[in-house]
C-alpha cells in the first residue's frame, strides 16, 4: 500500500530505519529483542515459507534489503513481502 502524500516525513524515515534495523538482524542471525511489529512478524513468517538456500541466504537477504529499502523510499508504507521479491529474482533469473 502506498502511503499518503500527507505521510509525514519522519513516519517514512522511521520505517526505512526498522527494517533496516530488522534486516541488519536477521543477517548477523540474531534477533535479541522479544517484541515485534506486526509487518515483522509477517515478513519472518514469509521468509520461513520461502524455499531458501542457507548457502545463499546472505546474499539473498542482502539483496532483499536494497529491494526493501528502495520499495520504502518510493512511497509505500508497508515493507515489500520476501515472497515477492523472492518470486520477482526468480522470473528475471529465468528471463536472462
């Protein structure tokens, strides 16, 4: 969902600042709070159900961040699912 023009700015930056934060978490493996965010929470369920390999799950996650981040920036409130980005790398590996 995009978020409104009238979205004040800090809303924005504060959510690009989470899931940065999130992101940066679950790359070192270690998430050491016990309190989460509902879009959190969907977002390490859909990673769960994502077929992914441990071997590139750095990369992966890395990769997913830029793409987070920028779906962020443009405009949208809410983070972009793992399943979508994941479902998007695979369609432009299998075109290219």
């Amino acid at each position: 969902m995009r978020s409104s023009e009238t979205e004040p700015v800090y809303e924005r930056e504060l959510m690009l600042s989470q899931f940065n934060r999130f992101i940066q978490d679950l790359l070192r493996d270690h998430v050491s709070r016990n309190c989460f965010c509902a879009w959190e929470i969907e977002l390490l369920v859909d990673l769960q159900d994502c077929p992914l390999r441990e071997a590139g799950r750095r990369s992966t996650l890395l990769q997913y961040q830029k793409a987070g981040l920028r779906h962020l920036a443009s405009g949208f409130s809410t983070p972009l699912k793992f399943s979508e980005f994941f479902q998007q790398r695979g369609a432009k590996a299998k075109s290219g």
